[in-house]
C-alpha cells in the first residue's frame, strides 16, 4: 500500500513558481528585443539597399517629356508636343518601378522611351531627377 503523499515545503513551491513566472517572462521579453532588433537590422538594410538601387534601362530609347492630355483618347500620349501611339501591350513604368495606368500618367514628367518597330511607344520610363541628369551626362 502506498503511503501518504510527500508534500514540498510551502517557500519551495513558492520560489519555483516565482521563478517559473519570471523565467517566462525574461524569455518573453528577450524574444521581444530580439525580433525588435531584427526589424530595425532589416529596415536599416532595405533603405541603404533602396539607396543604391539603379535601375538598368534598355538601350535605343530616347528621353523627351511625356505631358498628361485629357484629351488624348487611350492609346495616344503626348510627348515633347508630339503624339505618339502606345504599342499592344506597352507599359508605362514610374519612378518607383511600378507600372502605371494612362489614367496615373503625371502632368508632366521626364520620360526615356523606347519605341518598336513600327514607331509605337513600347515601353516609358518616367526618370526620377537623378537619372535624368545620369542620362544627360552618358550622352
């Protein structure tokens, strides 16, 4: 037959309660820091990294400024007073590399454009000041 049941004293239990309660939380908390400074490492990195982003554009494409026209039905684009075509499936691509729709085209904006073969604007590269004056400065 089993006998009575040993019970620890009451300040034992009472410290490992104690130190299982802060243990959780040093470990809660160390974790917390930790993923904090991953974050802050990782947005320390991706703006540096945003800095040094160059973007490569495609050779034969001419600069000129592209101007926004109401007017204009969809496919046309006004650039340096002169109307062109956008070819099937030409994109426009902003300062941030994102494709634009005609509709977000900007007022006015310094655009490298690269036209196919039948003389429609195949892709448009609205410049950010910095590539405009590195453009002007290859040239």
């Amino acid at each position: 037959m089993a006998g009575p049941a040993v019970r620890a004293p009451a300040s034992t239990l009472r410290a490992r309660c104690q130190r299982g309660l802060f243990g959780i939380a040093v470990r809660f908390y160390g974790f917390a820091l930790l993923v904090s400074l991953v974050a802050c490492c990782v947005a320390v990195w991706s703006t540096e990294a945003q800095a040094q982003f160059q973007r490569n554009l495609p050779a034969g494409g001419v600069i000129g400024v592209l101007v926004a026209d109401p007017a204009l039905p969809l496919p046309l684009v006004r650039i340096d007073s002169r109307t062109f075509r956008m070819a099937p499936g030409g994109i426009i691509i902003d300062q941030n590399n994102r494709s634009v729709l005609h509709s977000q085209i900007p007022q006015k904006s310094a655009a490298y454009i690269v036209f196919d073969g039948n003389g429609d604007v195949q892709r448009m590269f609205l410049l950010t000041p910095d590539e405009l004056q590195r453009l002007l400065r290859a040239r």
